[in-house]
C-alpha cells in the first residue's frame, strides 16, 4: 500500500528549495536612494514573532461579495476567505504546498493508486454538538457528482469518481475510475453537514448563507454588500485563532480599501503596484501600516493560438517569447518585484526546474527565426508576410486589468519594430472567456491563478483537452509532452513525479506554447498591530492555519497623527 | 341639440377617464417593447453565466464542457422565444424568478438594495433642489449680474468634477486626516442603538449624497435661472412691482413660478431616476444599493437580476410620465384632447 506522507516530505524538501530561490531573488532588488527600502521579498514567517495578543476584532476586507458560503458551490476568492475560518477541509494544503490532515486524520491509498480511504477525527463536531460523520463527507461527494449542483470547482476534480461509500461511521472510500497519483488533491475539500440539507433544496436552503461551523469560527451575521462577521467556535478544539471576532468588510475599490486602513477601519487588505508606490512615500501610512510582499504561484502570459496559421509554427512562437523585454517589464512594471519564468509553474512550485532558463530577449534572433520561417516583408509594407497572409493579429486582453494592458501594449510595440502588427483589443471579461473557449482568438493576455498546490499540467496542456472538453486553450499539441502528462499521472513516487515535470519543463520553454512572461509579487498592507502574519506559495490564507496564526493589538481607533 | 349637451356634460370626468385608459393603454405596449429590448440586448450579448465565473485575477479556469453544463442548470440552452415565453409567464404572476449567481429570489435581492438607494437618491434630489433653486431665483433676478456669474462659474467647475475624483478627495480629507466623518458603509459597525444609530446613519449619507449633489446643481440652477429671468422682464412681474410688492416677493411668487412648470414636468421625468443606483459613488462608499446589485449582476451575466432591475426602471419610468401627463391634463384640459 503505498501512502501519502513520502509525499509530504518530498513536496515540503521541494519547497525549501523555493524558498532558498525566493530568497535570493529578494537579495537582487536593490533599492535606488530616492525610493523607500523596497520590503524583503520572499517568505514571512511571524508565527515565532514577538508574544501573540488574544482577543479583539480582526476587520478583514472583501473585494467583492461570496456568492454563498456553501462550500460544495463556491466559484471564487471571496467564498474561500470566509469558509476558511468556518468550514474544516478533509485535507489541506500547508504553508509549504504539502497536503496535511485535515478533518481526516488519515488517509491511504490501494496499490492500484484508485481507491482512497479516509479516517476522521474521531472529536470532530459540528457547532449544534452533532459529530462530523463520514455521511457528511459521503453525502458532500454526492452533491457535486450531482449533474443539477453547479460546483464548478469541485466538479472536475471528482468527474473521475467510481463509487463514494461510508465504511462506518468515522470512515469512508472514494474509488477512481483511472489511477491518478494527483487524486488526492480533489480531497482539499470542505463537508457539509448531510442534517441540515434533509428535506430541503439543495441550491436554495438557509444553510447556504448561514453555514454550521466545523471550524475555529462560526458564523454570525451576513449584511449584504456590507459585511459578514464571524466569531469563536466554542466546540472547537483544534488550533485556536487568537481574534475573538473576524469582522470582513466588503469594499469593491482599492483605493478607498487603502484608506480604511490609514482610517484604521480594515486591518488588511491587497494593493497594487501604484498603491504600493504611494504608501512608500505615505507618512501617514507608515506610521500605521506595513506593506507585505512575497511570490506565490501566480504567473502571467500571453496565450497564442497554436492552431492559428500564424502560430503552428514553433519558430514563430519562439520568435514572440524573444521579442517580449521581460527583463526591461520587471524593472519597469514591477519595480524588480516580478521573476522571469520558462515554463507553465511559478519558480515556488517544485516542478519548476530553475535550471530551464528561460528564452532571452534578442530581437536580431527572433527577426532571423521569423525571416527563415519565411515570414519576410516582400510587399514593402512594413509588415512581414508569406504567401499573401500578413504577420498581423488581434492581442486579446480583459479590459479590467491596468497592469496587464500595459504589459501587452509594451510588448505590441516591440512586435511592430520587428514587423509584427499586433492590435491591443480589451474586450470585458465574460465576453473575453468566451472567446479564449471557443478558440476564436490569435492571441490574448491572461493571468494565471493557482487555487492549489496542485502541479498537474494535464487539463491545461495535454492535446486531449482542447475546448470543449477542457481547457488547453493554447491548442498546445506535441506527442512526447502528451506523454510524458500521461506518465506523470501514473507515477505514484512523488520524487520521479518531479522529474517528469523537470523534463516536461525544458520541452514546454522550447516549444513557447505561449509567451510565460512573469510571476509577480503578491502586495498587501497590514496594519502595524498585527502580528503573527505567515506568507506561503499559497498566499495569505490558501494554505492551513494561513490566518488562524495572526494576532492584534487592541485597535487604535483613531490613528496616531491624528491624536496629538 | 339633445346629443350636444350631453357631450358637453359628459366631457369632464368621462374625458379624464378616457384619457386615463388611452394612456395606459398605450403604455402596455410600450412597456412590452422596453422588456423585449432588453431582454435581447441582455441574452445576445457575448458571454453567459458561466463564462463570468471568477475575473482576471482570480483565473480559475472552467472547462467548456463544464460551461456547457451550467448552460444547461441555467436553462440557457433552450431557444430564445422559449426563454422568453417563460419569463414573461413568470413575470405576468409577479415572479421576477431566481438569481443566478446565489439563487435567491430576484425581488429578494432587489428588496434588500431599494432602501439604500432611494435614502441616497432621495436625499440627493432634495438637496439638489434646495440649493439649486435659490441660486437660480437669485441669479436670474439680476441676470449677468455679479452673483450669476460668480455661480455659473462655480456651478460649472463642480459641473465638470468627475465624481470619482472628488469622491476620493473628500474622503482623504474629511475621513482620514481629520476623521470626522465616517469613510464608508450605510452604518458602523457595531451600530450604535436609538437616537445615535440615525445620527451614526446621517453621518454615513453625508459624503456620498454631497457626491450625488454637486454635479447636478449646475442643470437644475441654469434651468431655474432661465425661467426666471425670462418672467422678470414681463409685464406680470411688472405689475406685482407696481403693486408694491418687494422685489424678492415678485421674483419668487411670480417669476419663479414660471420657471417651476418646466421643472416639475422635469421632475416626473427624474423620479424614477431615485430606483436607479449610481454605480460609481456606491462602489466608491461601498453602498449596498440597486446601482452595485446592477452592475455586479451584467458583470456575473445573472440574466433574471439584470431583467428584473430594468423591467422595474420601465415600470417606473412609465408610471412617472404617466403620472406627469394626468397632472398635465388636469391642470390643462385643452391636453386631454389632444392626447
């Protein structure tokens, strides 16, 4: 039988191997005289840090409002800041990317790497004193094997269930249909309580916006569009949080975000790099808050349509990831805070293999790759051609993010010197994605969000999984990294995993299925009274305890400058 | 002879009836035009329900087939007349349906939003007018005068302000420098109970209604303005002066109200603008308002929320013209003909 733990500490030696990178990556920046110290980039770990404060409130900010706090039916970032504190996963993800017991407190694989058992903690309960069952985790499978739930982020992660069944009362078996060493990240997953649902609609019941706790918080009351507050589970028994309450306040405007902080009516909240830039020279923020910033496996690129004429052909995608200036975009863009990257992970991801580096910026050899393709301008026009087709297209971008439109603009205008025209189009979000699916688009600006740990490139670049099907929307094709996605799907040993990644790295920067332009820092600001902050390859909270270690000084209510 | 004056006699009330039910009459279809427009512009736009989930930076990507699914939960894979047959159906039983995205009942979701807004709104107007229309009695009484022109200048300066611009001064100022006022929300938190909670809520309408304010003061006090000084030149005014009425007692019961018809005909058109939210200052206040419930819903393509919302602006808009046409026709029966 083989077990999960090898796992855990392959992943977590993995991890130490990031952070020694994150570190030295930070060490590079240095910061030119007329600009604040820029902070240490790498990973914050205040858990040690001074004696942590119990009590008082902890006033979180929310960009938008959760769509429900059902777990099973969650979709975004929002859903997964609250249900943090309220709903306990079987397994979760810790700081250094390794999946630890959870809910479960343990788990085993069958030799034929299909069937997973599980066994819950024998004391944990409910906030209404009922235990959590292994038919709450039965009954939570089942909801979203079920083709009336929408759970778009669950749903493909169990498509593969053969049979879900409890064994007794404290443990359960999931079977696969197909051996699939990556399964177990499906089990990140947060239960719901079977007793509250019985006899009511599963999409519409109360439940929905007023959850049972299982966790080191339950729910109090939810103001739409204004608030949701949270406070101490009293059944609770594992790791306590040091706030008595959790007060998440939801306010859409970053700049207006960055205020209540200076006001001191949010204790946290993300910035951008232009807030960023104001908070150095800020005094006021200064006194009373802190910027913290580190990587995590967040990257961006530009999609290129392998299918499209213009993009079959290797040289020419290869041409287009040298014609973009990285370097001179890490500087620029990101102030140093950004790293070049070679392939689809960020550099904190151990199948990265920092020994791929990536593709230089060198025009000269992009021109000479493009003219032996036989792209060369023969009409005169300015713009290279072959066979009477233009070297021209339409760079897609969603029209909500500055950061990127700058990135792609910067990058059309490096095209045109070389003979390339390409054409900036925002487009808004919906009608964006909708394009990029039905790979009715040359090119496009996209950003990358890891929502877990998981490594796996299969749904995003294996041939299988074009659109409809999945979502390799690049069309990426190539027979030995189909393969090599195959193989590494079946490799139960975590370490020869790895090495399959490491290969399939060198092949997808030769191959530049896409431009991978960088992994950016992640920027929030806290209020100086909090302690205890821990920062992860997952951010802030996408790993366990993530938050429950933070800590506060009463508040300042009024702020320093504004007392004297 | 006989038939006559029982046309006569009949006139009156039966006229206003008949005119009454003319007008809805012609309101209905004009309603079920507003509905099909928006239907088809709300369902032919690109993008679905499905394709919204997450935003550029949260990129959790969603299969097609996985879309294709929730196409088929959402019923979005039937075809349009068929879609549009059934909301009609439910609408006609005043059923506004279920939201997409949280699967809450549309009137829930727009009950929950409607008194921020009209507090915001209705504040908004009534503080429009009150200044508005003293600045233009005063600067149409001496039209080119010192004061019209110092106003018109100010007027227009805060005219040309973009809210957001402003919005995010006066926050920085009054908020976090000198904290005096409260920097968003509808209340604190923990609200403060009885006779401290109204002045906690008054403190948090102060910054966003001056928002909503100041860039309409401008229309209203030129409208005013014109009226005014129009009125001023003509005989009537003329006449109170010789009377011996003061001068400030002729502009205001005389030469104002020539400039009122106008605005209140104005006015009916502007109330249902009071359901409408502001989407810039409810964002920027992080007001739980109908504009932010709007613009959230056409972001996240939640099609019942969007309809429901502009079946409701219809609604209101028809209802406020309606109502400005029977005040109209009884004021003046020559309209009751015509119309």
């Amino acid at each position: 039988m083989k077990r999960l733990p090898l796992t855990i500490l392959l992943l977590a030696l993995a991890a130490c191997r990031a952070r020694e990178e994150a570190a030295r990556a930070g060490s590079g920046l240095a910061p030119s005289p007329t600009e604040a110290p820029a902070p240490a980039l790498g990973f914050l770990d205040e858990s040690r840090d001074g004696t942590p404060v119990e009590g008082g409130v902890l006033r979180r900010r929310l960009v938008g409002e959760p769509t429900t706090l059902n777990a099973v039916l969650q979709t975004g970032v929002p859903e997964q800041q609250v249900l943090q504190y309220v709903s306990r996963q079987l397994l979760d993800f810790d700081a250094r990317l390794a999946l630890a017991p959870g809910l479960a407190q343990k788990w085993e694989v069958s030799e034929d790497g299909r069937e997973y058992r599980f066994f819950l903690q024998p004391d944990a309960t409910w906030e209404d004193g009922n235990a959590v069952t292994s038919g709450d985790a039965v009954f939570t499978i089942r909801r979203i094997l079920d083709p009336k739930v929408p759970s778009p982020v669950f749903k493909p992660l169990f498509a593969d269930v053969e049979v879900v069944e409890a064994i007794d009362a404290k443990s359960f078996r999931v079977r696969f249909r197909a051996r699939d060493s990556l399964h177990a990240y499906a089990f990140a997953l947060p239960l719901l309580p079977e007793k509250r649902y019985a006899g009511h609609r599963f999409l519409r019941v109360r439940e929905n916006r007023a959850p049972l706790s299982n966790g080191p918080y339950r729910f109090v009351g939810w103001k739409t569009q204004e608030s949701i507050e949270l406070e101490r589970n009293p059944r609770w028994s594992g790791t306590r949080g040091h706030f008595d309450r959790i007060l998440f306040r939801i306010v859409p405007e970053n700049s207006v975000a960055y205020r209540a902080l200076l006001e001191g009516s949010l204790d946290e909240t993300s910035i951008d790099q232009s807030l960023k830039d104001r908070s150095a020279a800020d005094r006021r923020f200064q006194a009373c808050c802190r910027v913290v910033e580190f990587y995590n496996l967040d990257y961006n690129y530009i999609a290129l349509n392998n299918r499209s004429p213009l993009f079959a052909d290797v040289s020419v995608r290869r041409a287009m990831t040298m014609l973009l200036d990285r370097p001179a975009i890490v500087r620029s863009l990101y102030r140093g805070s950004a790293r070049i990257i070679s392939g689809p992970w960020a550099p904190d991801s151990p199948a990265y293999d920092p020994a791929v580096t990536p593709l230089p910026f060198d025009p000269r050899a992009a021109a000479e790759l493009l003219d032996r393709a036989g792209w060369r301008d023969s009409n005169g026009d300015g713009t290279r051609d072959r066979d009477g087709k233009e070297l021209e297209f339409d760079l897609l971008a969603s029209a909500g993010s500055t950061a990127g439109r700058q990135l792609d603009e910067i990058f059309a205008a490096e095209l045109a010197r070389t003979g390339i025209r390409a054409r900036v189009r925002p487009i808004e979000w919906a009608a964006f994605v909708e394009r990029i699916d039905a790979g009715d688009y040359e090119a496009a600006s996209l950003a990358w969000a890891a929502s877990d740990g998981n490594p796996d490139p299969f749904p995003y670049w294996h041939s299988s999984q074009f659109p409809p099907t999945g979502v390799n929307i690049a069309f990426y094709a190539n027979p030995a990294a189909d393969t090599l996605m195959e193989e590494a799907r079946r490799e139960l040993d975590s370490e020869k995993r790895l090495e399959i990644y490491h290969r399939l790295h060198r092949i997808f920067r030769d191959d530049a299925p896409v431009v991978f332009v960088v992994n950016a820092s992640q920027k929030y600001a806290f209020r100086r009274r909090v302690g205890g902050l821990v920062t992860s390859p997952l951010g802030l909270y996408g790993f366990w305890p993530g938050p429950l270690s933070w800590w506060g000084r009463p508040n300042e209510s009024v702020d320093p400058e504004k007392r004297n | 002879m006989v038939g006559q004056t029982q046309r006569v006699r009949r006139s009156g009330e039966e006229e206003l009836t008949r005119f009454l039910l003319r007008r809805i009459a012609l309101a209905v279809p004009t309603l079920f035009g507003i509905v099909v427009v928006v239907f088809l512009l709300v369902h032919l736009a690109p993008g679905s329900p499905a394709s919204a989930l997450g935003s550029a930076e949260s990129g959790r990507r969603v299969s097609a087939a996985a879309r294709a699914e929730l196409r088929h939960l959402y019923g979005l894979d039937r075809p349009l007349p068929e879609r549009f047959v059934r909301w009609l159906g439910r609408v006609a039983r005043f059923d506004l349906g279920e939201s997409f995205v949280d699967r809450r009942p549309v009137s829930e979701r727009i009950r929950e939003a409607l008194p921020a807004t009209l507090a915001l709104n209705g504040l908004a107007l009534f503080f429009t007018l009150a200044i508005a229309i003293p600045i233009g009695v005063a600067a149409g009484g001496r039209p080119e005068g010192p004061f019209d022109r110092g106003s018109a200048v100010v007027l227009f300066a805060l005219y040309s302000t973009p809210v957001f611009w402003a919005a995010l001064l006066v926050q920085t100022l009054l908020c976090v420098k000198l904290g005096w006022l409260p920097l968003y929300g509808v209340s604190s938190d923990p609200a403060p109970a009885g006779f401290a909670g109204l002045a906690d809520r008054l403190a948090h309408l102060a910054l966003p209604v001056t928002c909503l304010t100041y860039g309409s003061l401008a229309f209203f006090a030129r409208l005013v303005r014109s009226g005014v000084a129009e009125a001023r030149a003509q005989d009537f005014v003329t006449a109170a002066l010789a009377r011996g009425l003061s001068r400030r007692q002729a502009l205001w019961r005389h030469a104002f109200r020539n400039a009122l018809l106008p605005l209140v005909t104005l006015l009916g058109l502007l109330l249902p603008g009071l359901l409408s939210g502001s989407v810039i200052v409810e964002r920027i206040f992080a007001w739980p308002g109908l504009g932010r419930l709007y613009f959230d819903s056409i972001l996240s393509r939640d099609y019942p929320v969007v309809l429901g919302l502009s079946l409701l602006g219809g609604v209101a808009t028809l209802a406020a013209t309606l109502a400005a046409d029977v005040a109209a026709a009884l004021v003046d029966p020559r309209l009751r003909e015509s119309g």
